[in-house]
C-alpha cells in the first residue's frame, strides 16, 4: 500500500515537472520571440515608415510587455495564495498562449502594444506558479533538482523560437497547402507558440494542488496573499529586495549585452554581420547549460549561496574580457562569448528558487511570482543607466561594464546578507 502511494505520488511529481518545464519553455519562446520576430513584423505592420521610427516603436513594444508582466507578477502571484498554485499555473499558460495567436493578426502598433500586455501578464505567472509548486511538493532535499530541470528545459525555448522563425518559411508553405492561406515568418511564429501552450493544457489532467497550500487554505485564521506580509514588514521587505537584486544582473547580461549585439556591441568590438536572434540563441543554450551544472553544483555543496557567489565572479569577469579585451574577434568568437556570456547567468533557477524558499507558505507565491518580473522589469533600470552614460561621452564598452559592476557588487552584497535556504523546510507561514 505504501509503495502504490510513494509511486502515484512520483507519477503526479513527475507529471507536474514535465507540465512546469514544458510551459517555462514556452514562456521563455514568447519571451524570447518578440524580440527576434519584432523587426520583420514591424516591416509589414509599419511599411511605409523609417527605420528610426520602426526601432522606437520596437522599444515602445517591448516596454509594454514588460508593464503586463510587472502586473501580472502582482496578479498572479497574489491569486496563487488565494485559489492555488496550480489554477495560476493553467490560467498564466491559458492567457499568453491566446495573447501568442492574436498577435500572429495585428495590423497595427495599437493593437500588437495591447496584445503584448495581455502577453506580459500571462508570461509573468508561469514559472512562479511552478517553481512553488515543485518546491512545495517535492523533498527539501531534491527539490533543488526539480527546479533546475524546469529552468533548464525552459530556457530552450529561447533556441527554439530562433529556429523557428528562420525556419518559418517552410513552415509556412506547410501551412498554405494545408489551408490555402499564406502567412508570413513572423506569423507562423507567434501561432505556433499559442499552439504549443494550448497544448499542455490538455496536460491537465492527473496534476495535483500543492499540499502547503491545501493546508494553510483550509485555515480561515490565516491571511494569504496580503502584501502587507512582505511591505509592512521590515525583515520581509529587506528580503524580498535582496532577492530582487540577486537576480539584476542576469538581464544585465541578456537585456543589455546581448539584445543589443547587433547595435551596440557588435560594433564595439568591430565584429560586423552580428544577427540580434542568433546572439540570444547561443545565450539562451549557455544559460539551459549554466542551469544545469548550477543545479547540480548546488545539491553537490549542499548550498544556494556559494553556487550564486560563484556565477556572479564568472559573469563578471566574463563581462570585463567581453567589452574590454576582445576588439576585432571573429563572428564565431562573438558567438562563442554570447554562449559563455549566458552561461554565467544560470543561475536563474538557484535565484527563483530561493526566492521561494525565503517566504512562508501563505506569501509564497507572491514572492515567488513578482521577484523574478521586478528583476525582468529592471532590463529599463539597467539601459536607463547605460543611456546616461553614454550621455556622458563614454564609450558603450565603458558604460556597460560600469552599469554591470554595479549591479553585480550590489547582488554580492544582497546573497551576502540573505540566509542559506538549501534544506529548509518550507511548511511554515507568514504572520502580520
């Protein structure tokens, strides 16, 4: 009897692991799509306009999709400790995935700014909801490996909507003789997403509400959900703020080094032909590789901190011998660097983790939820920072590596400060 309950307990752990992995790596494709499908699906959308106008407009897209995922951060996180981890889980897979195939017909920046909220707020729900949910029902002991496999899997989904865009043609001729109706790359792209996530809906089934939550919800006494748990209360806001910075320069990396290869640093180095999406391709495979060994570092010295205190030396001096020392490399070189580059910020799944680990089980989900989209939100802290400082006369290699210094001192600062969470039995509460 024993064994038949230890076994349906591994099915339903095992089942959640593939549902959480299989929709970060779809969140992770849409996140990751707009930003190598945005200058073609503009060149249609916008036909007649410049080039300034159409990268202005790029950027403007981008920071609405980062307002919906700062909303929905909020959202979804406070609905996960009031109706459950696993109902935020469908709904945020739900809600991107029908954002994904509208945006395959907008026709206008109106229109395709209002779909990127939706999508922003639908995208920013899924990888809290199942990093709770497997460190919520998987020993304190492994559950560092169920969250590295969520992160490390997911983060393919970055190489993956590379590949299907540059393969959308085919796609696409595929499509016309099946329906008659030709779509362009960008099209294909976008709906091919919405399909894969209404897919894992079908997954449903079989998935099982954490039995934290099932607990403190069945308590009446007990409040869940309530933001004044984490900023009225000064031990908890300090926390969550450390957490917050902990994670900064990973989007350092991806939000400014690498999304603006082709403008920026290409360039600097004097590496012509640079392609925007192959660079967040090579990153995005060093960051599934970098999650990996990072989970595996982290269950293998018992600790989330030193494996946090190791990636941030490797990203920065990773980031020194980028911008400073590698002027005139060839393309397959800057490739090579982008690869490294990502791999230096694996330690995602460690960081999301303990930003889990850090709150009782009745805010869980909040903090789990909103951390890691203020840290995706700080891409606009970040190139502010940058912008000035080119303001300033400085080079792009000079101002990059101040803002990355910065940013990678305070996050040292931050892990200093938090308390190691590996092991920790998280069956506690928050009290007001």
């Amino acid at each position: 009897m024993e064994s038949n309950k230890a076994l349906k307990k591994n099915y339903q752990v095992a089942l959640l692991l593939t549902v959480a992995s299989l929709g970060y790596f779809v969140d992770i494709y849409d996140l990751v799509l707009f930003g190598v499908v945005k200058a073609e699906s503009l060149d249609q959308i916008m036909s007649t306009a410049s080039a300034a106008d159409k990268a202005a407009t790029g950027k403007f897209l981008f920071n609405m999709q980062m307002l919906g995922m700062l909303i929905g951060g909020l959202l979804w996180g406070i609905l996960g400790d009031k109706k459950g981890r696993l109902k935020v889980l469908f709904g945020s897979i739900l809600l991107y995935s029908a954002a994904n195939i509208a945006n395959a017909f907008v026709t206008d920046v109106t229109s395709y700014a209002i779909v990127r909220v939706i999508a922003g707020i639908g995208l920013a729900g899924e990888l809290g909801a199942g990093i709770t949910l497997i460190s919520e029902m998987m020993s304190k002991e492994k559950r560092g490996y169920g969250t590295m496999l969520i992160v490390t899997f997911g983060a393919l989904g970055g190489v993956v909507a590379y590949a299907v865009n540059s393969g959308g043609q085919g796609i696409a001729q595929t499509v016309e003789n099946w329906t008659g109706v030709l779509y362009a790359n960008w099209q294909i792209a976008y709906i091919l997403g919405g399909v894969m996530g209404l897919f894992l809906l079908l997954m449903r089934v079989g998935t099982i509400e954490s039995g934290f939550f099932k607990q403190v919800s069945s308590d009446s006494h007990v409040s869940r959900g309530d933001l004044r748990l984490i900023f009225a209360k000064k031990e908890n806001l300090v926390k969550y703020i450390h957490c917050i910075v902990i994670g900064i320069p990973v989007w350092y990396v991806i939000g400014l080094l690498i999304m603006n290869s082709k403008d920026n640093f290409g360039p600097l180095l004097g590496v012509s032909d640079v392609n925007n999406g192959q660079a967040v391709m090579f990153a995005y495979i060093g960051l599934s590789v970098g999650d990996l060994v990072s989970g595996f570092l982290s269950q293998l010295l018992k600790s989330r901190k030193k494996v946090v205190v190791l990636y941030l030396g490797f990203t920065l001096v990773l980031s020194v011998v980028f911008l400073l020392f590698l002027h005139g490399i060839s393309l397959s070189t800057y490739y090579l660097m982008c690869f490294l580059l990502g791999a230096g910020t694996g330690y995602w799944a460690i960081f999301v983790t303990i930003a889990a680990e850090q709150f009782g089980t009745n805010i869980r989900s909040t903090a789990a939820n909103t951390i890691p989209n203020f840290v995706r939100g700080s891409v606009n802290l970040i190139t502010l920072l940058f912008g000035i400082l080119v303001s300033f006369s400085l080079n792009d290699g000079t101002a990059a590596l101040i803002v990355g210094v910065l940013f990678v001192i305070l996050a040292l600062v931050s892990i200093s400060r938090l308390k190691e969470t590996f092991g920790k039995d998280l069956d506690f509460i928050e009290i007001a």
